[in-house]
C-alpha cells in the first residue's frame, strides 16, 4: 500500500486533479509540466528526498499523469505514489550530474515514445513551473532542444494557486502541524537562556520538531530553526552559531511545526534580561496589530484589507513595516514553507476564502535589533482559527 492512501481519500486526488485541469483550460494548455516537489506531492502523494535531481510531474490535460524521476528514486516511487507502476519512470542513472546531458533529454525520447508530445503540438501550450527552485536554466534548455514543437509557457503557479484552499482533510493535518510546532517552540522557550549555547538551543529545537508529540511525529522542516539574536535580530533569517546567549539579549524565534509535509510556522521573542524602551514600543505596536488583525480575518475580506489593518496600527506608534505581512501556507519541501502565491501587503486584494491558511508574520527589523510575534492561521466559516495558543508578547526571562 502506498503511504499516500493513508492521508488522504482518491476522491481526494481526483478533485485536486479536476481543478488543476480546470485552470488548465482556462490558460489554454494542453499539459503541464511539475518540478515543485510540494505540488507532486500535492498530486500524487510522492514524498522522498529526491528533489535534488531533476523530476518531472507531467500532467496532459485528457491523459494519464506521468511521474520521471531517477531511476534509483522510480524503483521505490510505489511506497508513496498513488500513480500505478506503468505511470513511473526512472531515467538512466548515467544522466545524473553529466556536464553535456541533462536527464530531461531523455525524458523527452521517453515522452515521444509514450506519444505524448504530439497532443500539446496540435493545440495548446505547455506550462511550466517557471518561478519553481528545481526547475533550472539546463532543464528548460533541454525541453526547448528536445522538443522544438512545443510551445513552453509559465502557468503562473497553477498548481499552487489551486493548493491555497484546504480540504477538510488537510486542515486537519495543519491542526496536527500545529501540535508539533507548539512543542517545538515550548522546547526553545525552555532552552534559550543566559550562557545556553545557540547550538545547543537549535538542537532542542530540532529534536522537538522531529519527536512531535505521542500521537503526531514531526518531519524534517523546509526551513532550518532561526535564531537571529540581538544586534542581529535586526535581519530575520540568520539561524545559529556556537556561541552562547548572553545578558539583555533579546532573541527572535521563527521555527515550524511539520508533520506530513504540513507546515505551522510560528515565531516569538525572548529577552534575557533588560528590555529597552525601544524594543519594548516595537514590541507593544507588533503584538497589537497582530492582535487587530486577526479579529478582522473571515471570508470577504481581502488581504489588501488585512495590510492596511496592520499599517494603520504601526502608524499610530509611529512605525511602518516594508516587508509583507504575511502569506500562504500548507505543503512545504526546502528551502521554503511558503505556497508562493497569496501575500498578505497592500496591492494583493485576494479575497479571503474559507480554508485558506496563512502565516502572520508581524516581524519588526529595526537598526541593531528586532522583534517578531506570528501566527499560522486558518480562515474559517466565521473568522478566523490559530493553530496554536502561545501568548502573543515580549516573552522575558
């Protein structure tokens, strides 16, 4: 049996299917072609650490789905893929890092064999995954020399726009995510102190992502635990080295609860010791925005909504924040946990949709130091659910 089935439903699978070739048609392609390893997980359920080769999900609009990826990766593809053996291909293991082929040259040859490069020539275009961090410069060179006759184009995230509303099924799984974020960030409240090193903290941390709780395990998570620490919390995505934490530092925590490629992020702060009235203001806008604008979240509203929300809640201390809010979460593979497509700023105006899930993140970088509280959120029927209760302040030690 494949691990996929234990997830979710094949009625399921077959309605994600449904609307990916929906907006298939709706763009006028005749196929699509997958490298995000989010969005194949999405389809078919494959889940391994393969992605660092090149793999292709290809999608035809009116024919069977094809998985490509490494042969030594197809030979074990059916203990997660839902696809059935005939619809998995390894590519020779003589393709793999060679400096004049690429692997997508054979799967090229290997598409025409399956007759399925005529159709897309006929009409339509191919979509491609164009803005995807594994679909490289010498993949597309490939497709563009090996089939000339098609017509390659960007299908603008499709299958991601089509990931940014959950199933039942999926919150869910967000929900169990958030379970292992919130003993994650329990065990790097607890561990973050005076004379800790910061390794020693990041290893708490991971352990705790990875253990989960006695009936939801963690995975690995697409983004490592950061640990930005004072003068340096002025920069969010710094993670951690081996010196210790020290006096009236204040530390900011941005890490991820992720089980079953469901990611809950969630970020707060520590100060150790003396608190300055700076960041003390900073951190009293943050906390109230946040707070402001998740009593604003339901179905109608737009993001661009949600923005101004925030910005006006700044403005009153005096504060703005260039940055996005937030954005769109669920499925994540490194180096991302983000969906890549719903920002929450001033010029998106997507409305809100029940089911949607998003990280907040009100993080505050300012001149030699920083402040971040965050929520992962769902939006319900009715408003809006947090997938984890952790006070929203300054947490001092």
């Amino acid at each position: 049996m494949y691990l996929g089935a234990q997830l979710f439903t094949d009625d399921e699978y077959r309605h994600r299917l449904r609307r990916v070739r929906e907006l298939m048609d709706h763009q006028g392609l005749s196929a699509i072609i997958v490298t995000d390893p989010a969005n194949i997980f999405y389809l078919i359920g494959y889940n391994a650490w393969s992605f660092y080769t090149p793999q292709m999900l290809f999608v035809p609009i009116d024919s069977d789905m094809v998985f490509f990826t490494r042969e030594m990766d197809a030979h074990g593809a059916h203990r997660t893929s839902r696809l059935p053996a005939d619809q998995i291909v390894g590519y020779p293991e003589s393709y793999v890092h060679r400096p004049q082929i690429h692997p997508f040259d054979w799967v090229a040859w290997a598409l025409r064999q399956r007759h399925l490069v005529a159709p897309a020539s006929r009409g339509g275009s191919v979509g491609l995954e164009m803005d995807s961090h594994f679909f490289t410069p010498k993949a597309y060179r490939a497709l563009v020399n090996a089939i000339p006759e098609w017509k390659l184009v960007d299908n603008f995230e499709l299958v991601n726009w089509v990931r940014s509303v959950k199933s039942d099924a999926e919150v869910q799984l967000m929900r169990q995510a958030g379970m292992v974020c919130t003993e994650a960030m329990r065990a790097a409240i607890e561990t973050v102190d005076v004379g800790v090193r910061q390794c020693d903290a990041a290893a708490a941390i991971s352990q705790a992502q990875i253990t989960g709780t006695d009936q939801f395990g963690g995975d690995y998570p697409a983004i490592v635990p950061l640990l930005p620490t004072g003068a340096a919390a002025d920069t969010p995505h710094l993670t951690w080295h081996q010196g210790t934490f020290t006096t009236d530092e204040a530390v900011t925590i941005e890490l991820t609860g992720a089980h079953n490629r469901y990611h809950c992020p969630l970020a707060r702060t520590v100060s150790l010791g003396a608190v300055s009235t700076e960041l003390d203001h900073v951190a009293g806008a943050s906390c109230e925005g946040l707070d402001n604008v998740l009593s604003a979240i339901r179905p109608g509203v737009s993001t661009g909504e949600l923005a101004s929300i925030w910005n006006l809640t700044l403005a009153k201390y005096g504060l703005e924040k260039p940055s996005r809010l937030g954005y769109s979460i669920g499925i994540g593979y490194p180096p991302d946990w983000g969906e890549r497509t719903i920002s929450i700023r001033a010029e998106d105006e997507t409305v809100l949709e029940p089911n949607m899930c998003f990280h907040i993140i009100c993080g505050m970088w300012m001149d030699d130091y920083g402040f971040e509280v965050s929520e992962s959120v769902r939006v319900s029927p009715s408003g809006v659910e947090t997938f984890t209760s952790f006070p929203r302040e300054l947490i001092r030690k």
